[in-house]
C-alpha cells in the first residue's frame, strides 16, 4: 500500500468516527485514485465508514462502503452486521433481516452471546415493522 493512500485512509477512518462522513468520503476517494490498479482498500476499512457511516446518519451516503466490505470478505458476519445497519437505516428491511441473520449464524454463540440476543431482537422488530434503531440504540452503538 502507498504511505500516501493509508495516511488518507488513516485520516477518512478518523473522520467516519467523529462524524465527518461527507470528508471521509472524500479522504477514500482520494486514496482511490492515488494508485487503483495495484493498492485496493481493506474490507476493514470499507467496513468502518460503512458502520460510522451508517451510525452518523449517513447509511446511503456509505451502502457503496458496506457492499465493498461484503463483496471482499462475504464470510465475515461482522461486515454483513454493518451492512444490515445500513439497510434498515435506509428502508431496506428484508436485506437488513438477512444480514442480521447471517451475523448470528457466523457468530459463537457463548462469546458473542448478547450481540446474537440484540441482533435478534432488531430482526423481531423489522419483522413487526418497527425500526429498531432508536437515538438511543445508535448512541450506545457509537460507544
């Protein structure tokens, strides 16, 4: 990876946490056309401004962000949890549920124990038509 290409993404990740989504759009951007044919970004990275994103109130401004992790590490439950943020943040609840879903089958079940029963719970209430994500779920997911 070019030293100039990770201090952008360096710089974007920082942004995405501090809510600065539209600049960390711009930071990836610009790492993306420093060298395209031979650094890609990490699916981790996507995956931060994808759920930052999401969190800050921008879940279609990063769904690019959220189908890139997906698309480069499809096994990852974790990435496929961020992108069902995403997904119920903009409307999208079937592909939501789904992905929740699919976190909770890629999860261990004794670790992981909590995050399966909240996962579980915003599944039931996609289901019932409900948005799960309250001001108050998304600040103790910021945390």
């Amino acid at each position: 990876m070019s030293l100039a290409a990770e201090g952008w993404i360096n710089k974007g990740k920082k942004q995405v946490r501090e809510g600065e989504v539209k600049e960390a759009l711009t930071a990836y951007d610009k790492a993306q056309k420093i060298d395209p044919p031979t650094w890609k970004i990490s699916a981790e990275s996507w995956n931060t401004l994808c759920r930052d994103g999401s969190l800050h109130k921008e879940a279609a401004a990063v769904m690019d962000a959220c189908e890139k992790a997906v698309a480069l590490a499809p096994e990852n439950g974790g990435f496929r949890d961020s992108r069902g943020i995403a997904r119920a943040l903009t409307g999208d609840n079937n592909g939501a549920i789904e992905d929740f879903q699919a976190f909770i089958e890629w999860a261990d079940s004794e670790r992981d124990e909590e995050e399966i029963k909240q996962r579980q719970g915003w599944i039931d209430a996609l289901k019932a038509e409900k948005n799960p994500f309250t001001e108050e779920e998304i600040d103790k997911l910021l945390r």
